[in-house]
C-alpha cells in the first residue's frame, strides 16, 4: 500500500474542477481525501485517475470593482411644534440621508399658542460595499492505492566485446518482479534496430525469469540461427545492445546497456602466374598452372580448380600460399578451356578466377616420334628382356629401355638389336632387342623410337613379342 499527496493541484476560479492524477504502476484505489470540500473518483484507466473536487474554501480573492463605505453615528437634535393641550409622543422616529434612529423628548418650551418640543437622539448610517470579488479554489488530494512494482533485469553479458567470424554473441542473464501474476517480458534491441523478445514468464513473485540467446556474428551481420537480425555491422566503431525487462503493468526496469566491436571477415584472394604459349606438345606431355593464395585474415584455405565440366579437385589445403597443379595436354578439349580456380577459407567465403586455355591442333605430318611401353614382369622382377618388332620397312626403329627398382627415377640407355630378318617377300622385317641387368628389377619401360623417310607414306609396326628372363 502506497500514500500519494497530490498537493496544489492547478487553481481555478472554478469551485467545481475536475482534475487527472498519475500514478505509475497502479492497481487499486483504497481511498482518496481532499483537503477542503469533497472529492469523488469519476474514471480510472490505467495509471490515469480522473477526480471532480467541489465545494471547497476559496484560498485567495481578487477585487474586481466597487467600493466599500464604513458605517457612520451621530447624535441629531429636531424640533417639532405642538398646540397647547394637543398631545405629543415621547419619542420620535428618524430617517434621513441614510440615517436613522429613534429620537427621545429633550425638552419643552412654550412660544405663544405652542408647546415647541425638542427630541434628540444617536442616529446611524450602516456600511455600503459594492465591491465584486474573483474567488480562487486550490485542492489538496491524498491518495490511497496499491501500486505496481518495477520489475528488475540482470544481464551477465560482458562489456566492450569483439566479434570475430563465427564468434558466439551471447544475451544471458534473468528478470524477476515481486508482484505475483504479472507477465513479464524481456526484450533487446541491437544498434537502434527491431526490438527483439528474450523470454516471457508470469511471476510468481519470487522466482527467476531466466533468458539466453545466443547469436552468430557471420558474413558481418548477426544472425539469430539462419535469420540475420541486423544490417552489416561496420568494423572499427561501436555498436550497441539494449536489454529491459517490462510487465504487463505498465513498470519498466532502467536498460542494460552493451557496447560491443566487430571484426567482419574478409574473402581469400589468389593470383594467377603468367602462362607461356608452349608449342610442340603432345598429349602425353603436360602443362603447369602455379599462383598464390593469400587471406588477409591468416585463415586456412583450400585451393582447388576444375577444368571444363569436370570435378573439382584440391591442390592447397592449410596456410595460403603458393600452389601449382599440371595438366595432361590430352585433358584439354581443343579450342578453348575453361579452367576455375576457387580458393575458400576456414568460414567459407570464396574467391575464384577462371583461365581459358586454348588448345591448337598441330597437323604438320611428323618424320619422327617415339611411343613407350611398360612391361609388368609376372613373376614381380626380370633382369633381362628379348623383343621382337616386326615392321614395314620403310619404318626404322631403335630401342631404348629403363630397367630400376620401385621408386628409382628413370634411366633410358639403347638396346642391342641383335639382328634384323626380312619375312620373305612381304615387306616386313623383324628387329631383335636385347638388355640385361645384373640384378633383377621391377619397373621396366621400353622406349621405340620411330623414323621414316617422307611423309607421304605412312609405315608401321605390325608385332611386338618378346620373353623375360
């Protein structure tokens, strides 16, 4: 229960006023008095208590006009004239330029035939007013009511934080009020945005209201699960979050205020080094395709690239930096390629270039070539091979072959042709090869190199055979 003295309200020159009363947090009237006159309640509507105050003393007066004459006494003395033998009265009344009184014998004197009679007296003139006043009424009002309690906030959030990509924001803490059954709520606002609900519970009087939400800073806004709460957060000034706890009384508790930074992060970027025009090429031969990627966050990345509308495949994963990948010539479609290279860092922004290659057939009839072939011994290892090349003889061929363990590098040397045989009249020749190793070895690659004459015939080879030992 709460006592409020509403003194002075507004003075009126009018007896009768009516007159609306605040009071926060109201919930009941329990008796209202008035200092002069009497007071009656005619609406209450929320905290707004409407009054009519009557009959009351005025406080003050002001003259308006008129003017005001005190009374005035004086003692009169009269003569009257009376006939011998006619009676006369004792006393006489009097009336005359305001005055009045009554008038008492004084004395009697006989002049001639008449008895001349004095009467004297106190004769008096009342006071004239004519002023006209302006009456003034001021009231005192005492009011007896229950009131509402403002309800109370706590917010554990820290002061002065800074969010980086992915950082957790979290709004954390509990409401409580002390008046039973009143619905309370809690809301937040971030950076002059949308006021936003926290939690909603009736109070029981005693118990916590707890809150907590948990917000995602990405992409430089803040996200509320997979709903971005905010505009884009700008880095390097400070933004700020409100949290207040209100009823369903009209009490408000004082805000929380939160200053907090951002950090937004920033895309990966990568170059691309300078490609040479390369030319006599074949499709076994392979081309190299190097940059750098850089993040100016010091966030992982991952680089990979996809040619045409292939996969993609990595070639960087970790520390930006440089990074390379080959191609086989026999990859590339001819005309133009198009090759993207994306790198995208720890929290997902990308970043992408596109290179479009162009591969050229080259026609022009070859004198010369080689073709290799690797021979998987079936036993695992083989320290000498025996081939026999049947072919045209307009083609010429030569040997070569790398016999090395598993995991050595390749080392080309000739073969021995030990013969040539012509197949009778057929046009056909067979050439006979031999290498040896004094050990066995396991990666073995034959190497022919092919020749022929002019380019208007086209010669070939017609059969490889051959024995391991």
């Amino acid at each position: 229960m709460t006592i409020k003295l509403f003194n002075n309200l507004p003075e009126s020159t009018s007896r009768t006023q009516t007159h609306v009363l605040t009071i926060p947090g109201l919930k009941t009237v329990n008796k209202i008095t008035v200092n002069t006159g009497s007071v009656t309640i005619t609406k209450i509507e929320g905290d707004k208590v409407t009054i009519q105050v009557s009959v009351g003393t005025y406080t003050r007066r002001v003259q308006t006009g008129g003017s005001y004459t005190p009374s005035d006494s004086k003692t009169l003395s009269t003569a009257y004239g009376y006939a011998i033998g006619e009676s006369y009265p004792s006393s006489r009344s009097y009336s005359s330029g305001g005055y009045s009184g009554t008038l008492t014998v004084e004395s009697v004197n006989v002049v001639g035939n008449n008895n001349i009679v004095t009467y004297s007296g106190l004769v008096t003139k009342p006071a004239s007013d004519t002023r006209t006043y302006t009456y003034y009424y001021e009231y005192d009002v005492t009011v007896d009511y229950v009131d509402n309690s403002t309800p109370t906030l706590t917010l554990n959030t820290a002061n002065n934080h800074t969010l980086y990509e992915n950082d957790m924001f979290v709004i954390d803490g509990q409401a409580s009020d002390i008046d039973n059954g009143n619905i309370v709520s809690v809301k937040y606002q971030l950076s002059n945005g949308q006021i936003r609900v926290l939690a909603v519970g009736i109070s029981d009087g005693t118990s916590k209201i707890t809150f907590n939400k948990q917000l995602i800073f990405k992409a430089g806004k803040l996200f509320d699960g997979e709903t971005p709460i905010t505009d884009s957060l700008t880095e390097g000034i400070a933004h700020q979050l409100k949290v207040w706890s209100e009823d369903d009384q009209g009490g408000k508790a004082m805000e929380e205020i939160r200053t907090f930074f951002v950090v937004p992060n920033r895309p990966p970027s990568l170059t691309i080094d300078a490609f040479t025009n390369q030319t006599d090429l074949i499709n076994n031969d392979t081309i190299t395709i190097s940059g750098t990627a850089t993040d100016p966050d010091g966030n992982d990345v991952k680089v990979s690239y996809k040619l045409n509308n292939g996969l993609s495949t990595e070639i960087l994963s970790g520390v930006a930096g440089p990074w390379s990948f080959d191609l086989k010539l026999k990859d590339l479609i001819y005309g133009e390629n198009i090759i993207i290279v994306e790198v995208i860092d720890s929290y997902n922004f990308k970043f992408s270039k596109t290179i479009k290659p162009n591969k050229i057939e080259n026609v022009t009839p070859l004198l010369q070539s080689d073709v290799r072939y690797k021979i998987t011994p079936p036993s695992g290892s083989a320290k000498g091979v025996l081939l026999w090349i049947q072919r045209e003889a307009a083609l010429s061929v030569s040997a070569e072959i790398s016999m090395t363990l598993n995991g050595e590098q390749e080392q080309f040397v000739p073969m021995t042709l030990e013969g040539t045989t012509a197949l009778g009249d057929t046009g056909i020749v067979e050439d006979e090869f031999l290498s040896e190793t004094v050990s066995p070895k396991e990666n073995i690659i034959v190497k022919l190199n092919l020749s022929r004459e002019s380019t208007n015939i086209n010669p070939a080879i017609t059969l490889i055979s051959g024995v391991l030992e």
